[in-house]
C-alpha cells in the first residue's frame, strides 16, 4: 500500500506566526493530537504537538517576561500572544511522498515515537497525513501495508 491509498486529505494546519494558544484551541476543538505547521504557500516547516504545548503556561512566563515586571502592562491580548507557534513547533520533520510505502511509514512511526506523518507533494506542500490510527484502522480491515 502507498502513503495515497490511506492518507487523509483533510488536513488542518497552523503557521508559524498564529500564536501558540491558537494552536491549542484548534488541537482541543478538532480532538487531533497534532498539526503540521506550513508557510503561506502551504510548504510544511514544521509540526506542532501536544507535547510540543504542553508546557505552554511555563514557556509563556519566560518568553513573555517583559510584560508584568514592573509598571509594565501588556497591551489587551498581547501577553498570551506572544508565545508562537514558530516558537514551540518540531522544526526537524519527516515526511513522505504520497507514493512511499505505507510499511515505511508504520517503521518510522513506531521507531521515532510518533503519531502521524505529513505526506507532502514535490514541492513540500501538505497534501495530506497518515496517523498511527489510520495505520491501526487499516489492519484491522485486514489491509496488508506491504502489498
């Protein structure tokens, strides 16, 4: 089976500059465990994670320091903006064509602790995901991911 006969097309994403608390609100309404983080022309540059968010109340206090010392006040919005997703995203992804094995897939999946791959076109535009469910859907059916 190939990355095409099981991805899904319907991919939410972010970018880099959306704040961080954005991403968290898309992640708790749609119920995914993660996004690809993509440019204005949709080239993936990143993924962001529960994981990656989970400290967010921690990384915001630290990078958004300047607003709450002193007579400092934050303008209305801005100290809960400040923390990016550009800041906390995995920069470092892999990803796969929509041609390359799903066998492959399952490997990297299992051996970097991951849940969901990009699949990205030539031009590393995000065309759609393969998660650890859809994988686990797939033999259940009794799909056979190397054939």
């Amino acid at each position: 089976m190939k990355a095409k006969d099981l991805m899904n097309p319907l991919v939410l994403f972010v970018y880099p500059d959306d704040p961080a608390r954005h991403a968290v609100e898309v992640m708790a309404e749609q119920r995914v465990s993660g996004l690809p983080v993509v440019d204005p022309q949709r080239r993936l540059v990143g993924v962001v994670s529960e994981r990656d968010l989970l400290l967010i109340d921690e990384i915001e206090d630290r990078k958004c320091a300047r607003w709450g010392t002193g007579d400092t006040e934050a303008p209305e919005g801005e100290a809960s903006d400040c923390l990016r997703v550009g800041d906390v995203m995995t920069k470092d992804v892999i990803a796969y064509g929509p041609d390359d094995e799903l066998v492959d897939i399952a490997r990297t999946i299992y051996e970097r602790g991951i849940n969901r791959v990009p699949i990205v076109d030539a031009e590393r535009k995000v065309i759609g995901l393969v998660a650890r469910a859809d994988i686990i859907r797939a033999l259940a059916a009794g799909k056979d991911l190397r054939s």
